[in-house]
C-alpha cells in the first residue's frame, strides 16, 4: 500500500524517519524526559499534530517537539517541504541504525521462526550487554524496551519449546539490563518490576545463572530503598540456588553491604570472606560470556562492595583501603571500556571516609573528579552516596570547616544535574 502524502512538515519527518503513530508516541516520551519533564501524549493528539488539525500545543509539549526536531513548532505543524527532507545524522548514527534495521526486517520477514532469527536476537542482546555502560543511558533504555518487545513478539510466533526457552532467556537477560538501567535512572520501583520479571523468566527455563543475577539486582533495589533487612534474607535464601562461582559471589556481596547497614560487623566480615572465596573458585560461564563480566560481580565490584560495607559500618580504615583498591582496579581498564558511574561511586565512599577521618583536604581531593561528571555518569546510587555524604558532613565536628561548606556546595550542584528522574511507563512489563 503506498504511503499517503504527509500533511504536515512533521508528519512529513515521521514519515522519513519510519515511525509508526505508536513510535512517535514513544519517542516523543524519550525526548520529553531528556528535556526534564514527565508528559505523555495520546494517539488521538499524535494523530491531530501528524494531521495538522490542532490547536498549537502548550508551552511544554512545544519546548519537547523542538527539542526532538530541532525546527520551531509553526514550521513541524506548517505544510511539508516540496524536497526531501534532509536530517543531519552523523556516521556512528547511520551505522547503528542501519545494523539494528537490517536486524528487525530480518527477523520480521520470517515467515516462521528460524535459527537465523535467534542468531540476531543473540547478537542483540550481547551487543546490547557490551555497550551499557558506554551508551548514553536514555538511547539505551529505548533500544532495550524496543529489543524486549521484539523478543516478546517472537515468542507470540513459535510453540517450540526449545525456540521458547532460548527466547525467555533473552527475555530475561534483557530485563535485567532494563532493572539496572531504570535504577540508573531513578525508578527502583520499575527496576524491582524488571528483576522479578527476569527471575520468573529464570524459572520458566530452570537457568540458575540467570535467577542469581535477577536476584543481586533486585536485592540491590531493596538495599538502596531502606529495606535492609529485606535485603540481607533476601540474598541469604538465595544463595541455595546460586550456581557456585561469580552468581553466589554477587550474592555475598549483597548481603554484606545490606548486613552492614544493620551494624552486624562478624557477619559482614564473614560475607565478604565467603564472596571472596567464591571469585577465587570461579570459572568459565557461558552466560557470562553473553551478558560481559562488566555486568556481573568480578573482582573490582567485589572491592567496591567491601568499602561500601565499612564505610556503612564507620570502619574508616578498611573502607579506605577498600575504596583505593577498587579505585585502582578501576585504573587498569581503558577508559573507552570503563565503568565511569562505578568509579564515581568509589570516589564518594572513598571521600567519606576520609570525612570520617577528619581528612578534609583528602576527602575535597577524592571528590575532585566526581565534580565535572557529566549528568548521564550520575546515576542513581551515585547520587544517594552523594546524599548520605551530605549527611555525614553535618554530622560531624568539622561541619563549619571552610572545606566541609565547599563539598557541601558541590553536593548541591552535583545531585541537581543528576540524570531526569521521571516516571516511564512504557518500561514495565507484565510476564509473559
């Protein structure tokens, strides 16, 4: 069927950029949030504005089509161009694009679902797995919501039961990408949702590996929302299930951080021996090999978790140790490759303690380059350690230091760039 002329420029744009009404609307929530702002908008209003049959939208919904479209509103809402429309696009841009259109037409034309369309899925998901921390968080979140309404799709079209399990592990894997990046962005809600998710998955297909990971992330969201001892059980039951290795390491872990904040120092203690003891015994892991040990708690996260944990239980010395450590593991990956919101977060615990300490000096220094971070790098666990190390500095004797009020006016600044904290309903998910 062909195309039907466009109406306005800014059908005209949706058109060349081949976007469904219910893409527009999506996407038209993604550039909302860049702008700050928690809008949506109904298919009736997409289809007046594609139309060219509305009144001219409100102030905040002509600040976020201009910012999506880079052209005044009258313009998008005026005729189309007589030409074609030419959008500036650079080359990483085309070549994504290109790779991820050449994969969905692939799996789509399929008339029945063949190997080849599991194939792109795997490579998806694994690319996906490799970038997250190196892509921006919100074309993240897009690209994840859209591959996991993909796999949801293809799930709709096979009934073979070995095409099923391979599919509810892409389901899951990506689901906990999603339960990390929604944390990232400030949801914990929505990241518990993705992580429950993940671990039905898991035990949809009986994969041990995968129930680990939903677990550690969904504990995580417990520990960072107050719910400690929630947490601590949480972690402990599931370690009868954890495969032995890194998924029983990341569960130890958990649990020592969750069981510092209730002040049980043996525990803790014992946690991270036991956490350590099973990264020492580790080995190869198929689903390690796919999801990238940058996701999955390794040796650096390991050191991270032990400053966190002392420093959480006012133990300046061993978190400081801890917290240099982890920061030097850090150092060692290339910087293209790195982890820049973990060693963000290391600094905080690392100023901390020297807050603790008395150190000043030390802890205006450590905190240095979280100063000119740049707003996607400040997630959320960032920004709560930036919270409670605002909280730390009034505590102590040294409050009305000249130090302590310049860090405390950094904390200010920094948390107020922090990335858009609203609400994305588009990124929960019924089990399928």
């Amino acid at each position: 069927m062909a195309q039907q002329a466009p109406r306005t420029r800014l059908e005209q744009r949706t058109q060349d950029s081949h976007l469904t009404v219910r893409e527009f609307i999506d996407r038209f929530h993604v550039a909302a949030i860049e702008c700050g702002e928690d809008i949506h908008i109904s298919e009736r209003q997409a289809k007046r504005w594609l139309a060219g049959v509305s009144e001219l939208p409100r102030p905040v919904y002509r600040r976020v089509l201009e910012h999506w479209w880079n052209e005044s509103v009258a313009r998008l809402l005026g005729p189309p161009d007589s030409g074609p429309v030419m959008v500036p696009r650079t080359k990483e841009e085309l070549v994504v694009d290109a790779g991820r259109e050449s994969v969905e037409r692939a799996i789509n034309a399929a008339s029945v679902l063949d190997p080849s369309a599991l194939e792109h899925l795997h490579s998806a998901v694994r690319r996906l797995a490799k970038t997250f921390y190196t892509t921006p968080p919100l074309m993240m979140l897009t690209d994840l919501v859209r591959l996991r309404d993909t796999v949801y799709e293809q799930l709709d079209r096979t009934h073979k039961p070995r095409q099923q399990a391979e599919l509810y592990l892409f389901a899951g894997q990506v689901c906990c990408l999603l339960s990390s990046m929604c944390f990232n962005l400030g949801h914990p809600d929505v990241a518990e949702e993705q992580a429950r998710a993940a671990h039905t998955y898991g035990n949809i297909i009986d994969h041990p590996s995968l129930c680990s990971w939903a677990r550690q992330l969904q504990v995580n969201v417990m520990y960072w929302s107050g719910r400690t001892r929630r947490a601590a059980t949480l972690a402990t039951a599931s370690l009868d299930t954890a495969p032995t290795g890194t998924a029983r390491a990341g569960l130890y872990g958990a649990q020592a951080r969750s069981l510092a904040l209730i002040g049980a120092r043996q525990e803790v203690r014992a946690a991270l021996d036991a956490a350590d003891e099973e990264l020492q015994r580790a080995a190869d892991n198929p689903f390690l090999e796919v999801i990238g040990a940058g996701l999955i708690y390794d040796r650096t996260r390991h050191t991270m978790t032990a400053g966190t944990s002392f420093v959480a239980l006012g133990d300046g010395e061993q978190a400081e140790a801890n917290t240099t450590a982890a920061l030097q593991l850090f150092s060692e990956v290339p910087k293209p490759d790195r982890w820049v919101a973990g060693e963000l977060a290391a600094r905080v615990d690392l100023t901390t303690t020297r807050v603790m300490r008395g150190d000043l000096a030390g802890a205006e220094d450590a905190l240095g380059p979280v100063f000119g971070a740049h707003p996607d790098q400040l997630t959320e666990a960032v920004v709560r350690r930036l919270t409670n190390l605002g909280r730390t500095m009034v505590a102590t004797r040294y409050r009305d230091a000249v130090e302590a009020k310049r860090i405390g006016e950094a904390i200010e600044d920094i948390t107020s760039r922090s990335l858009p904290r609203s609400a994305t309903p588009a990124i929960t998910n019924p089990v399928s």
